[in-house]
C-alpha cells in the first residue's frame, strides 16, 4: 500500500510537475529509503508516521555518512510527498512540517577570469569536431545555458538573425536568451559541417548538436568534448557549468543588473542569482586592495 502512494505520487511530479527523469530518479531514491526504514518500524500506514519517526529516519541516514546536502535533499523530497498525502486527504498532519534541514556552507561557484576565457576560445577550429566543440563553447558561455539545455536544443530554437535563443529550462520552463556575435559565427560554421553529416533517422535529427553518428549530442560526450578542448588548449580542466558561471559573474560585474542576469540564467529566486553578487564584491575587493594607497601593503603610511 505504501509503495502504491508513492508510485502515485511519482506520477504525479512527472505529469502535472514535469519533472525531469534526473529529479524523478532523485525522489524515488529517497522515499525508498523511507520505505525501507517504515518497513523496518513495521509501520504500514502514513497516518501513523510522526514526527519522532521521520527524525530517528534522519538521523540513521546521517549516521550512515550521508552528507548534510544529501540530507537536506532527502528530507525536501519527504516534506513533499507528506504535503502531496496531505493534500490527498490521506493524512491529517505533516510529520516532516517542523523539521528544518541542515544549514549548507554556501560555496562560491567557480568563474573564470575573461583572459582564460579568451585563450580557451580565441582559436581556429579545423575540422568537424573541433568546429562543433568550439560552436558549443562559444554558446555556453554566450548566453550561459544549463548543459542539459544545449543539449535540447533544436534547429527552431535559435534565431541566427535576431541573434536570440529560445531555452527549455528547469520545469519545461522557456525563455529567451540573446546568443553574442561570436558564438553566432561559431555555430555558422558549425552549421555547413552538420548539413554533410550523414544524419540518423531519429528525431535527434532536429537537434543543434549532432555526435558524429548523426544523434543528438549527450550531456557526457559534451563534458568529455570540453575536456578535450581544454587539453589542446593548454588550459586547466574547464566544466561547461564554469562557462556558465562565468558569463553570470561577467555579465553582472559589467552590468550590476542582478534582475537581468536571473533572467537570462532561467532562475525562478533571485536569490540563486544573489550569490553571483558576491563573486562580484570579491572582484570589487582585489581591485580595491591593489588600487586603494590606504589598502596597499607594505604602504608608506603603515607604521
């Protein structure tokens, strides 16, 4: 019975939520584990879960090493599927209402520099591959897209002439990103060399992205692609979510427009976007620690 309601509650984020199959694969991680701990309780009804139970459910898992993010994940997914049962009217209380998750130290995301940038792009691509890696580089850092997000990309969605793409985000969820003048050029040329590829008779065909067989390009082939550019030009490893990264800090630092920038990077709370600001600030600090003559080191003025 119990795994009936979760297997309902499944289908439910998958076709009312539409749910990526990542997240869905997430929740059902966590509310097995669930259901294994109840199993072991021998508890066979949600009504009669409570709140020591989910606590003691918790803490077991943190015993077991999983680390604070993993469990604040598994307790997000279980404060929704009790708020879905309560909703449902199959319990009268959340047992999960009044248990906060771990507090997370907030890591700054990796940003490169501009001048890294540059050296990992300024460059002639000969042949195919390269002409397509560096297309995909270029449109990472261009419009700072989610990797799983230029790999949906199709044909349709990019608008060469307006210069502006059309991205399928978190939650099916679309918007409109400008794509610069170089990253332009760069899919152009990517273009005459995917209209020879011999392509495969799938609907991949309608993606940007094309692999050598003629598929859709998948969300690994493209981080190993990245690597490889990474190597041949000489550069430390680069992910495509620190291309992201770095046209949010880029942008904003330019710019200052936070609003703006949480747009462009499809986030539905501004305070994701927030911690791009602090990137920012430290930028602002080393400026100000080599240009300030009261903030120098070893000044004449220090005693």
């Amino acid at each position: 019975m119990l795994h009936k309601d979760i297997q309902i509650f499944l289908s439910y984020l998958e076709s009312v939520k539409q749910y990526s199959e990542h997240t869905l694969n997430g929740y059902k991680r966590d509310l097995q584990k669930l259901l294994n701990y109840l199993a072991d309780q021998e508890i066979e009804k949600w009504e009669l879960v409570k709140e020591h139970d989910l606590r003691t459910f918790v803490n077991s898992e943190r015993r077991r090493g999983l680390s604070p993010r993993s469990i604040q994940r598994l307790l997000s997914s279980c404060r929704t599927f009790f708020e879905f049962l309560l909703t449902e009217g199959q319990i009268q209380l959340s047992p999960a209402q009044n248990i906060s998750s771990p507090k997370l130290a907030q890591l700054l995301p990796k940003a490169m520099d501009a001048d890294l940038v540059q050296r990992l792009l300024d460059f002639k691509a000969k042949g195919m591959i390269e002409v397509r890696d560096k297309a995909l580089a270029e449109l990472l850092y261009s419009s700072g897209l989610r990797l799983s997000e230029i790999c949906k990309l199709n044909m349709e969605d990019l608008d060469t002439k307006e210069r502006t793409c059309v991205v399928t985000g978190k939650g099916n969820k679309t918007r409109i990103v400008p794509v610069g003048k170089k990253a332009i050029q760069a899919i152009r040329d990517w273009f005459i060399y995917r209209s020879e590829l011999k392509q495969s008779k799938e609907t991949s065909t309608k993606a940007i992205f094309l692999n050598n067989k003629g598929n859709r390009i998948s969300p690994r082939s493209i981080q190993l692609r990245l690597e490889k550019l990474c190597l041949m030009r000489g550069l430390p490893g680069i992910n495509p979510h620190m291309l992201r990264h770095s046209f949010a800090s880029h942008v904003l630092e330019s710019s200052g427009d936070l609003r703006a920038v949480q747009e462009m990077l499809g986030h539905s709370d501004i305070g994701t976007t927030q911690i791009y600001t602090k990137l920012d600030f430290q930028h602002l600090s080393k400026v100000y620690d080599k240009a300030h003559p009261r903030a120098k080191k070893g000044s004449k003025d220090e005693y």
